[in-house]
C-alpha cells in the first residue's frame, strides 16, 4: 500500500503541474485573441 499511496502522490503532482502549464498556456492564447480582437474593434474593423 506504501507504494501506491508514493505514486499517487506523484502522480497528484505531476497532474497539478501540468494543469498549470494547461491554464497559463490557454490564457496567454485566449489574451492574444481578445487583444487581436480589441485592435481591430479600436480601429473600426468588426
């Protein structure tokens, strides 16, 4: 059971690592769009 209980532990972190790159990574996607987006709002194309 000790092994288990070490490999998920693991494996609980490696999750919370990679959902963290997941997030900042669709963040700076979505920021790019929504500045994209107001440039072209903020010189007339809509």
């Amino acid at each position: 059971p000790e092994v288990c209980e070490r490999i998920l532990v693991e494996f609980n972190k490696v999750k919370e690592q990679f959902s963290q790159q997941v997030n900042v990574t669709t963040f700076k996607h979505h920021r790019k769009h929504f500045l994209a987006r107001q440039r072209s709002q903020s010189s007339g194309h809509l």
